[in-house]
C-alpha cells in the first residue's frame, strides 16, 4: 500500500481547499518541534532529561527538565516561520509574541507542550497537546484577549502521545487522522484515517481516589458502572486511569470509552483540575470530530466562553452515549 506522508496529507487537504497554505505550514512546524521532542523524551536517563528542573510553571507545579525542553522546542520552532500571531503555553503565564524581527501570520497557537509529565520518570506515556485558533482582525499585537474565544472557533488541534511509537492525531475540522512516526525516515506516515468513537463502550476512566470529593451525579453514574450487569446499565465495565490525559483520550479515540476529570470538592475553588483552552478545547474538538462527546458536566465544552489564559475546567469526553448519560444525571434535580 502507497505509504503517505503528513505532508501530503496536508497538501491533498489544501488541494481539496480545507487548510491554508498557512495553516499547513503551522501544523508541518508543529509536527517537526513533536518529532524533536520525541528523540528527548526517547533518550530517557541516557540524555540527563529526567527529574525536576528545579523551577516551578505559572501553575505553580514543579517544571520537569523534560516540561522545560519541550516548550523551547515548541516556541523556537514556531517563531520564524511568519505563520503566527501569538502562541500560549501551559508553561509561560503570559503570551508569546513573536519576535521583532520575524513576520506575523493570522494564527494563534496554543498548546500543553508536555502533558503527564509527572509520568515521564516513570516510563509512562506522555503527550503534547495543541490548539489553532485564527487572530482577531487588526489585533497586531495579540493580548491575553485575542485567545479567548470559544473552542467551536478552533481551525485545527490535535496531540502527539510518545508511546511505544510516537504518534500525531491531528483534525482541521474533517475527522480525525491518526499518523505514526517513522523513525527511519523521519517522516509521520498517515495509518488511521477517520478515527471514530463507539458511541456505547464499557471502559471508563477517571481517578476513583477522588471518590469522595465527587459530585453527586458523577457518584452515581460511576457506582452504575462499578455495581455492572446486576446494576442499572446492565453490563460489566472496565477502568483504566494512566494520569495523562493524551494517553487516555487516544485510547478513547482508537476503541472508545469514557474519560472524566469532573467538578470536585478538591478542585471546585480553581474551577476544575484540566485546563480549558490547550487540554479541554483541543481534545474535545477531536472527539466532537470522531463522533464523541465533550461536556463538563454542564455544557459543551467547546461553547464555554473563557475568562482567562490558565482557565481550569471539568472534562467529561468519549463515547457519546454515556456521555449523554451523565450530562443527562447533572441536569436531574
Ligand atoms: P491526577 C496530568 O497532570 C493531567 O493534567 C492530565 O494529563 C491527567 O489526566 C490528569 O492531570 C491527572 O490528574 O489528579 O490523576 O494526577
């Protein structure tokens, strides 16, 4: 079978007139920066990348090296290449303006440059989330502001997840297509065109540690799921948590499944624990994608208007039954 490059995926997608000539170029840039973070995270103890970095991110959590190499990578990568506004990181608090002496294009990037890091000295999967929204006209120099559009607005977002391969899911508004990257080569070649979600599953996943900080729908819909074909839902299920959101979502994304990280007791002073506008946005947009569901609980998460850069949300994503489901036990008195 004709292997395809990313490349010309996003050329035949340019062809067909769904991406720009810009918007192309921004996701190839992005999947280069991915490429290079792969070989970092690959080398593991070899490269002296493990461990702390000895900083702390604007979420005040401890940076890993591995945190701090990846946002490099991502923010000089996309500076020069004239394709962007502005960028946001989960690890910078304020936004990234491009550089003097290099153009401006009409994108804002957002992303999550290393998403489950607390699981890289562990060995466990981890990912890079992005988001891809267009610049307000006449907003030459983009403020905090300019990023805070709904996620219906995205144009793109996808997500690498560094597993046993490195693989890149990307969506521009078309489906969902998975790529895995070719070590030899270098190159991402496209091995899962439109990725859907059963709308039905019996694999859920959330942290049953917070048990006893959820609400009372979230309490419910989840002792359904454990009590099984003796309880209302009639059929036995399965949990899987590997604390990395990406890891989690591309499972849901290749078989399907339930992923929720909702409104806590533990979490409801910061309005959630999983960031709205480069976690929550981009990850629902996939899925919406592949034909799953994405809420917090409330509302769709792709309708929530935000606040601010760093704004935290409840996630409950997948499988667009069950989804519907617990959206469904929310709004019961
Ligand atoms: P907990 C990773 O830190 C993350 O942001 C998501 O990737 C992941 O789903 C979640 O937090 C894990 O949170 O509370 O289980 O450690």
């Amino acid at each position: 079978m004709r292997r395809v490059t990313l490349t010309q995926f996003l050329i035949e997608q340019q062809r067909a007139g769904r991406i720009t000539a810009d918007l192309r170029l921004l996701i190839e840039v992005v999947a280069r920066a991915v490429k290079a973070i792969s070989v970092n995270i690959s080398k593991g103890a070899l490269a002296g990348v493990l461990g702390e970095a000895g900083t702390d991110n604007v979420q005040g959590e401890a940076q890993k090296k591995l945190d701090v190499i990846a946002n490099e990578i991502l923010l000089q990568a996309n500076e020069w290449g004239g394709h962007l506004a502005a960028m946001a990181s989960e690890e910078v608090e304020t936004v990234h303006q491009i550089p003097f002496d290099y153009p401006k294009g009409g994108f804002l990037l957002l992303f999550d440059p290393l998403d489950g890091s607390s699981n890289i000295d562990v060995n466990i999967s981890v990912g890079t989330i992005f988001s891809v929204l267009r610049n307000p006209p006449g907003e030459a120099e983009p403020t905090e502001g300019s990023f805070l559009q709904p996620g219906r607005e995205q144009v793109a977002a996808g997500y690498a997840v560094y597993g046993p391969s490195t693989q890149f899911i990307l969506t521009v508004g078309k489906g969902v297509h998975g790529f895995t990257l070719d070590r030899e080569m270098g190159s991402f070649i496209y091995t899962q065109p439109y990725l859907t979600i059963p709308a039905d599953t019996h694999e859920f996943a959330i942290n049953a540690s917070n048990a006893r900080f959820w609400e009372a729908p979230v309490k419910r819909y989840v002792d359904e799921m454990v009590e099984g074909k003796a309880g209302p839902l009639g059929k036995d299920y399965n949990m899987r948590w590997v604390a990395s959101m990406v890891a989690d979502v591309h499972r849901i994304l290749t078989r399907g499944g339930v992923f929720m990280y909702p409104m806590d007791e533990k979490c409801r002073h910061q309005g959630g624990k999983l960031r709205l506008m480069y976690e929550a946005n981009p990850m629902a947009m996939l899925v919406e994608q592949a034909g799953g569901a994405a809420t917090t609980g409330r509302e769709r998460i792709l309708d929530v208007q935000p606040l601010k850069l760093h704004q935290r949300v409840p996630v409950i994503l997948g499988s667009k039954n069950e989804v519907e489901r617990v959206t469904g036990y929310h709004r019961e008195p």
